[in-house]
C-alpha cells in the first residue's frame, strides 16, 4: 500500500476545493488569504514563529524543507531582517542562529532567561503588525494561489490545464488527481473536523488538526464540505473553531473586507 504523502496546511486547503464528482479544483473567492493564513499556520506549527496576541512575536531561524513554505518563511525573515520601509518600522536583529543548540548545554532556568531575553528584543523591532495585516498587506502573498498550484503540480499532487480563451488569453484550470483524490480529501477534512469536535470524550485533537479545521472554515469552505440542514451543527462548529483561532480568525477578517470592498465596487 502507498504511503499517504505528508500535505501542508495551505495544500490541505487547495485540495479541499476539489469537486469530488469531476475533481475539478474550485477555488473560493479571496482565496489567497486563507492559503496566506495556512502559510503562517504551517510556519507556527514548525515553530518557526511563535503568534501570540493575534501577531508575530518571534521567529527562529529553521531551514523548511517545503518549497513554498521555506521559500515564504527566507523572504519574511530577509523583510524583517531589513526593515519594512513601507511602515517606516525598525531593523530586526534576528536571534543568534545557534541559540538553540546552546540552549541545551544551559541550566533550564539560565535558558529561559537568554531565550526571553532575545525574545523581548526581536519583538520591539518586529513590524506591529496584527496577523491580519500580514495577511492583507505583504506583497509575497500576492502571488501565493500560483506558487503553491506549481508546486503541487511539480509534486504530482494536481493537475494543470493550460488553454488559450479565443486563442489568444492563456487560461488554466486544475483537478486533482482523481475524483477519487477529491473524495479523499475530503476524507481527511472529515477525519480532522471529526476529531475536533469529539475532543472532549477522546481527548484533545492535534494543533494541526484544529489549525485545518478552522481554515476550512475562514477559507468559506464549510459549507462545500457540509451542506444542507443536517451539517448544521457541523458548520456551526467549524465556525467556532475559526473563530477561537487567531489565525483563522484573521483570514476570514481580511476576506470580510475584500468582499465589502467588491461591493462597493460593483
């Protein structure tokens, strides 16, 4: 049996818009913000960040291994390393890049005194900006819905459809491998909301669990997933998740205001 290949948030997230009939990829409006959210969920998760009070207060210099992530995560370090000119923000001193292999040789109260130390020193020049900001604001994320389609396609994870529109405009439109490719995705958005919503009689669920609940939900997908009046409760869960998690939380605020702004527009 082939071993299920590891998928990060952002690429849970792309193959969870896949129609489980055709395998057709469809993507919800202000889509790049929830695959902006899944990039700084997935970078939390590996501890390259540390989020507290719906903003970055801390990164650690990692290498990442993913294409996307990694790539995203050398470029926020570079931003913040020299500054955001555009806010006007201070220069951030990155933590020494062998503090944590010192921190091992160090007596546990000594280290977590050096750890905050730094800690309290990059977060004075961290750029204040909350999550949403992040989200809505920092020109990698612009174009983040196609490095993560070329890098899903590289990893054989979907598939692209490249056309011209009246000969002329290159258009292109994904699928997943297989219907049966969407179907399983959706397997494993079921697997993850199920096991957040059980968490109290079977204990508490994965942070990577709760993190692709909650943006499935700020993405506009749940109702996708579970439709009609019988997944009410399910919804109104996910919600609930999204809701209580900062960065999910961010997401459907940037993509609340996206909306209103087409409104206006239109």
């Amino acid at each position: 049996m082939q071993e299920r290949p590891f998928l990060t948030l952002p690429e849970e997230l792309v193959l969870a818009c896949g129609n489980p009939g055709q395998g057709l990829i469809r993507r919800p409006d202000f889509f790049n913000r929830a695959l902006s959210g899944a990039v700084l969920a997935e970078l939390e998760l590996c501890g390259a960040i540390t989020i507290e009070d719906a903003k970055i207060v801390e990164l650690r210099p990692l290498t990442l291994g993913d294409p996307v992530i990694g790539g995203l995560f050398e470029q926020l370090s570079s931003d913040i390393g020299l500054g955001q000119p555009r806010t006007g923000q201070s220069r951030l001193v990155s933590p020494p890049d062998n503090l944590l292999r010192l921190r091992q040789d160090m007596p546990r109260g000594f280290a977590a005194r050096v750890s905050a130390a730094v800690r309290i020193g990059l977060a004075a020049h961290l750029p204040n900006w909350p999550l949403h900001g992040w989200i809505s604001t920092w020109p990698h994320f612009r174009d983040i819905e196609e490095r993560c389609l070329a890098a899903m396609e590289a990893r054989g994870l979907v598939i692209a459809h490249r056309r011209r529109f009246l000969g002329v405009v290159p258009r292109t439109s994904w699928s997943t491998l297989s219907p049966e490719y969407a179907r399983a995705s959706a397997g494993r958005i079921d697997e993850a909301v199920r096991a957040v919503t059980a968490a109290a009689r079977s204990g508490p669920p994965s942070r990577r669990a709760v993190h692709l609940v909650a943006l499935v939900g700020a993405a506009g997908l749940s109702g996708r997933l579970y439709p009609g009046r019988e997944h009410h409760a399910t919804r109104r869960r996910i919600e609930e998740v999204t809701s209580g998690n900062p960065v999910a939380a961010a997401v459907s605020f940037v993509r609340e205001a996206d909306e209103r702004a087409r409104r206006a527009n239109d």
